[in-house]
C-alpha cells in the first residue's frame, strides 16, 4: 500500500472512529469549518464543481458560481459528517432524520411484490435516506458499491454501509447485475446511485442542454425483471431533517429494442434527477467529470 493510500485510509478511519463520538452541534461547526478551508484553498474538485454548477445554472457569474460551490462544498462536508456520525445515531434519530415526499410510489411498489429499483443522484446524503428505509420502513435492499483503493478503504465503506443494513455488491467483477436481478424476481429492493458512468459504456442522454453518459443498469433491471424504476431526489434546508421526493414511475416503453427502451428510460431519470439539481444545485455533490465535453481527452486537465 502506497503511503497516500495509507494516508487516506487512515483519515477516513479517524473520520468514523472520532467524529462519531463528536456532539451534533461540534460535528456541524466542523464540518463547515472544513469546507470553507477546502473551498479557500480552491483547489481540484472545488474548481469541478464550479464548471459542473455552470451547466446547472447557465448564465451564473463568477460571484454567483462562487457562492454555490462554498454551499457546495458545506453541504458535501454535511454530507460526511453525517455518515460518520450515522453508525452512532439512534433508531429514532435515523426515523426523525429524513422526510420524503411521493414515498406512496415505494410502498405500493413494494407491496406490490414486482421488486423496485430506486435510481438517485449524488445529491444530499444517499445513505441517510438508505438507513432510514432500513429503519423506518424496515425494509433492506441491496446497493452497489465502487471499488475504492485502497482495498481497506473499500472494506471500510462496505462495513459501513452493511452495519447500516444494506446488502453491498462490488461493482466491478460482472456479477453485481445477475445477483440485483435475482433480489428484483423475489420482490426484493435495489437502490442505484445512478448519474454517473463508471463503466464508459453507458447510455448517452441530454442533462442541461449537453450530452452526458449515464449508467444502463437500472433501465435494464427494471426491463428485465419487471420491477419498478423510481427516481428520487433529495436534499437539505435549514433543518438538521433532510428532504426527498419519490418521483413518479418510469415506464418501459410499449416498443422498440431493448437498446431504444434503455435509452428512452435512462433519459427519463435524466430528467428527473436535472429537475431535482436544478431545484438545489448547492446539494448536487458532483467533484468530478461528467459531460463528455470534459471527458475529451483533447481538452487536457481542468
């Protein structure tokens, strides 16, 4: 193991062995603390985040690009507090943590028996809304998850996420899709972080006026399986409650190939996840590249 990855390892350990223990209000103080210095130093992912929040609100000045990437940067930071803190919080605290709009859509989904995928962005904090639908609606699922290097660092997230009570499958190594469409035939759960390609093989759709690439899977479960695609977006107010939408249902389509459904269907969660970005671009937690324009190879670095 590299001494970076030692480096990196060993701080996210510390993130979950220390701030865990950290009162509420301390936890929030620092994590604000942490972004406004990471934002000052303006340095790699703070710059991103900046060009990705300039396709989101096309027209932003300088001023304005600034002032969304430091609430950016403080949400992201809220964001990591919370996940370290997660493992500590109480079974009420997780039910009182989150409150979602349009949840009719995954309980009639649910009870319908057909299994259910839930597709989301990188908005807000995903694993609250995980543990809470472990906790309040009792109710487990399975996920996927990137392969992190170092491996530890892997094994730590996936602790993490199982001692949460979700089922965690590798995303490399091909066989994460055949177990998700097992899980979606037995009437089960899968909830797919879902805006952006890890593969290079995904789907190209339309996301605020430029191409970008998405991934199939969850198009492709729901074809398969007959389960449920529902997009869900979130995000934070003023409140310590963080807030979601379950949006409506996104159909198979009546005809075409299974490669034209994919497309129809992937472009549809598009929208769904632009029209959540749009609504609260300051908790679109997006440090990386995404439009193809900046996947050019000719552009060089940002």
């Amino acid at each position: 193991m590299s001494a970076a990855d030692r480096f990196a390892d060993g701080l996210y350990g510390l993130g979950w062995s220390t701030v865990k223990k950290l009162p509420e209000p301390v936890a929030v103080r620092l994590g604000r603390t942490l972004a406004d210095a990471a934002w000052k130093r303006r340095g790699k992912g703070v710059r991103r985040l900046e060009a990705n929040y300039a396709r989101v609100v096309p027209g932003a000045s300088p001023e304005r690009l600034a002032e969304l990437s430091r609430a950016g940067m403080r949400s992201y930071l809220r964001y990591w507090m919370e996940s370290f803190r997660l493992p500590a919080w109480s079974a009420e605290r997780v039910k009182t943590g989150f409150e979602p709009k349009g949840l009719h859509h995954l309980t009639e989904g649910l009870d319908s028996g057909r299994g259910v995928v839930l597709a989301l962005p990188h908005l807000a904090n995903w694993d609250l809304a995980g543990a809470w639908v472990t906790t309040k609606l009792e109710t487990p699922f399975t996920t996927v998850a990137e392969r992190l290097k170092p491996e530890s660092l892997y094994d730590r997230f996936v602790a993490y996420r199982e001692g949460l009570g979700m089922e965690v499958l590798p995303h490399s190594g091909g066989a994460a899709f055949g177990t998700l469409a097992r899980r979606l035939r037995d009437g089960g759960l899968v909830c797919l972080v879902a805006d952006r390609d890890l593969s290079a093989s995904g789907v190209e759709v339309d996301f605020f006026g430029e191409r970008a690439r998405m991934p199939a899977g969850p198009a492709l479960l729901a074809q398969q399986t007959g389960a449920l695609l529902l997009p869900v977006t979130l995000w934070y107010d003023d409140s310590p409650v963080m807030k979601g939408r379950v949006h409506a249902p996104v159909e198979v389509p009546a005809s075409g190939t299974r490669a034209e459904k994919t497309s129809v269907m992937t472009q549809a969660l598009a929208d769904a996840f632009a029209t959540g970005i749009a609504a609260h671009p300051e908790d679109w937690h997006m440090l990386q590249r995404l439009w193809l324009a900046d996947l050019d190879p000719a552009k060089g670095p940002s």
